[in-house]
C-alpha cells in the first residue's frame, strides 16, 4: 500500500477543503473523523417539507479559492445564488425593523442614525491611527462614533461571531476593516478608493462578494468532499493521541494507527490543546484561553399570511441596546425560495452568543417561546409556527478577542519543533467557510512546495 503523505484530522469544511486542494495537487491524504458524518458545523436537514440549514446558511464568493474548489468538484450547475432581495437587510431600533441604508442617498434619508451621527462621519477622515491594539467597540467609537456602533457594527458583530464588539480584537475579528485604518489612515477614504478600484478592474476580474448556496443547501458541498475523498475519509475515527516518529507522525485513534509525513489538525481549538499537551505542557495555554459561546439556530416554518412583514430581504438584526436575547433572525425561504412548502415561510433564527450563553442551558420549548416573544412584535407574527426546529451548538464560534493574535504568536513559537504538524481551523485566520477554504488552499500549496523542496 502507498504510504500516506498527509493525514488530516476533522471533516469540517477546513479538512474537507485541505485534503481535497492536496488531492489536487497529487497528494496521498487520508482524512480522521470523530463522528459519523462529513461537514462538521456545516449540515442541512430536509424536516417537515423544509430544508434547514443547522450551522451556517451561506457562503461568500470572495476568493478565488472558492471558484477553484467549486469548479474542482464539478458543482458550478448547483451554485445557487441568493435572492438579489438579499441585499435589503433590516436592523430593529425601538422596536421597528429598519432597513439599512444602502446608498448615500438613503444613508442621509434614514432614521436609523440622528442627523448628529450622520455629521459625524466628516470628521472621520481626520482621526488619528490607534496605537495600541483596540476592542472592535473602541475602533467604531472612535472613529465614527457611538451611534453606529450600536445601531450598525454591534447588530453586524452579532450575525458574524455572536460576539461582544466589547471583547472583540478589531485586528484578529475584523481584519479588513481594520486595514483600512492602517493603510488609508481612514475607513471611509479606504472604502471608496477600494470601491473606485474594484469598478477599474470589474471588467477583468469575476465578480466577488456573492452569497450563494447550492440546490441541496450546503450539505451538497459537504458530500461532493466526502464523494471525491472516498475510501480515504475515515468516520467514526476519533483521534486520541499523536506520536512523532523518526520520519513522521503516528495518529491513534478509535479505529487503530495511521502513520504519515505531514498532519493537519482541523479540530476546534480545545481538541488541538488536548492532542498537543503531551508536546507542549502549559504553552497550549493560548488555545485553551480562546472563548466558544454556545449558539441556538432556530427555523421556524409559518403560513405566509401568518407573518405581517414582507419578509423582502437577507433578514433582521436585533442590536444590543434593544435589550431583547435573541440575535437576529434570516429569511431563509426569501434568500432561496424552495426551501418551504407553498404559501409557507421558513425562518432561521439564532440566539445565545457571548451576552447571553445561559440560553445554551435552556430547554428547546424555553428557546423557541423567548424567540417568538422576541420577534412577534418585530415580523408581526400572527399565530404559531407549523414547525420548529432547534439545533444546539453548546461551543459554536471562536472569538478573536484581544490577545489574539499575541496567543497565536506564542502557540507558533511553541509548535516550531514540532515539524510536519499544522493547524488549520477557524480558531485562527478567519471564521466562515469562505476563510475555511481559502486557508485550505493557501495550506495544501504550501505544504505541496515543501514536499517538491524536499526531492
Ligand atoms: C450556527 C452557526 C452559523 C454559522 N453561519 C455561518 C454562515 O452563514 N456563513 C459562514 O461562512 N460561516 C458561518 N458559520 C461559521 C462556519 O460554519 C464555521 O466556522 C466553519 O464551518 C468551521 O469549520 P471547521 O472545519 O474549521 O470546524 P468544524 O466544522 O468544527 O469541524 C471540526 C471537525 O473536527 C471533528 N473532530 C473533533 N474532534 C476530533 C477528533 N478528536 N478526531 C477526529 N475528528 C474530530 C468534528 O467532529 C468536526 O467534524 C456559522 C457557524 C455556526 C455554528
């Protein structure tokens, strides 16, 4: 038998898309998975003549790493594209769903902001660079002001991480936007020169920034991985130690020994601490430190005329100060029409998150009447839901708070001896599925170099 080049351990969207860009490049891999599917947080469920999406809904086109592994997979003819209503997106302020400004124009007409907020935007341009590293929270006080903190960044903050903008590091959660500020010294000026700059080139490039799923939801993703993978992902294959050999690594796990050159941990943070203890003592201490607030993702299935809104957009987020617990709520059957039955209308709606991670103890009954008292008033909601469906993720999305890139940097110093192993989940660089696939790509060719180095 041909010996294993890489073994990668976890079939989330990370292992998948690693083990299948060094697939690609001509590597032997085999991929270790715990439980009895593929995916990890990504899963669909077909439920009541619904299709739900338990983890995440959507993925961004926003790297040239996805086009590649959609086009690798042969999937291009499933891509399904959201609804172009999707770019409506609602923010609640007293109570009312409010749509977000999209365009100037509407941005200086809208009654999410006072007209005092909107002035000071002009001062934007002229505030200073932060010296120090900043809260999220801090960055968008600073620089735009409190209103848009709570009214714009908290709601945003909350549909990305369900994070608190306080804890947040503004560097490691939101990089983008922080680099806008480093390089351009301003947000504003740095979005328009972008925004001026991608409109030069929009003929050459394709287009990026696109939401998008697949006809089967993103479940179909996960099984075209698991497809092309075949014989080489392992279910049921808990990973329980590491051992470094004189040419590699030896992986033990609930079904016996592999042995390989390369390993690739695509396990949450806590897992990795755990596998890497044995190596690195108290310094997997940083992985330990980095916070996963449980999250609730709720769909719920209404008669059409039993929902006052128009349902006309990507969805609603619910900001802090409106002091409700749910975070917000996607709609989901607006965003992809055929995912309830005719004259129905399918919501997904999440709750818990770093402010309120006692809700990860409460009963699904508790979840779902919080959640309809929550959203009632906001969505006119006129009688109960046909279908309830209430997907528990008890540690769900790491937080990039402060100190995270200086945690990362000490785990990198720590694991320097520890050669042929990496690490590559959404604890570090990214937490969607588009960061997932494209770290897996930047991953596969580095290691793919490495290996051509060393003939
Ligand atoms: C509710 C929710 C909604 C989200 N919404 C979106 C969204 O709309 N868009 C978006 O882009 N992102 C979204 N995200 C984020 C995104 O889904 C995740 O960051 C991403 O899927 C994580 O992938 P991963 O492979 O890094 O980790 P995981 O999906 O956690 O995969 C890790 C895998 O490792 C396995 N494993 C664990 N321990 C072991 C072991 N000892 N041995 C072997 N295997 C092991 C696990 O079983 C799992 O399959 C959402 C996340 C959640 C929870």
């Amino acid at each position: 038998m041909e010996k294993i080049q890489t073994l990668v351990v976890g079939a989330g969207i990370s292992g998948l898309s690693t083990a299948f860009f060094l697939q690609q490049r001509g590597q032997r891999v085999a991929v270790l998975e715990a439980s009895g599917r593929a995916g990890g947080n990504i899963q669909t469920l077909m439920y009541e003549g619904f299709m739900l999406e338990a983890g995440p809904n959507t993925l961004l086109d926003n790297d040239p790493a996805i086009a590649a592994l959609i086009d690798g997979l042969g999937l291009r003819a499933e891509v399904r594209e959201a609804n172009s209503e999707a770019k409506r997106r609602y923010v609640v302020r007293n109570g009312q769903a409010v749509q977000l400004p999209g365009s100037p124009p509407a941005f200086l007409s809208t009654t999410l902001f006072s007209p005092a907020a909107k002035f000071r935007l002009l001062a934007e341009p002229f505030i200073g660079r932060a010296q120090i590293e900043e809260s999220v929270a801090d960055f968008v006080r600073r620089r735009l002001g409190q209103e848009f903190l709570d009214w714009a960044i908290d709601p945003f903050v909350s549909g990305v991480y369900a994070g608190d903008p306080a804890r947040l590091s503004v560097q490691a959660a939101t990089p983008k936007v922080y680099a806008l500020e480093r390089d351009h010294g301003s947000l504003l000026v740095g979005a328009l020169k972008k925004a001026f700059k991608a409109r030069k080139t929009e003929v050459q490039t394709t287009p990026v920034g696109h939401m998008f799923s697949f006809d089967r939801g993103l479940g179909q993703l996960v099984d075209a991985l698991a497809e092309r993978l075949g014989d080489a992902l392992h279910l049921h294959a808990t990973v329980q130690g590491l051992q470094h050999t004189h040419d590699g690594w030896q992986v033990n796990t609930s079904q016996g020994a592999f042995v390989a050159q390369n390993v690739v941990l695509a396990v949450p943070a806590e897992v990795c601490a755990a596998l890497l203890e044995p190596f690195l003592g108290v310094r997997v201490q940083p992985l330990r430190e980095i916070p996963y607030p449980p999250v609730m993702s709720v769909a719920l299935g209404f008669r059409r005329e039993d929902v006052a809104h128009a349902l006309d957009g990507f969805g609603v987020l619910i900001p802090a100060k409106e002091r409700v617990t749910t975070l917000g709520a996607l709609f989901s059957s607006t965003l992809f029409p055929g995912r309830a039955p005719d004259g129905q209308v399918l919501l997904t709606v999440f709750i818990g998150g770093r402010r309120h991670e006692d809700v990860g103890t409460w009963t699904d009954e508790a979840i779902v009447a919080r959640v309809l008292a929550d959203l009632g008033p906001i969505l006119g909601l006129r009688a109960a839901p046909l279908m309830s469906h209430v997907q528990h993720w008890p540690r769900a999305i790491p937080q990039y708070e402060l100190g995270h890139f200086e945690r990362m940097a000490a785990l990198d110093e720590a694991m320097q001896h520890l050669q042929g192993l990496r690490m590559r989940a959404n604890w570090r660089d990214g937490v969607s599925v588009s960061d997932a696939i494209r770290n897996g790509l930047v991953l596969a060719t580095a290691l793919q170099e490495l290996q051509a180095q060393m003939l």
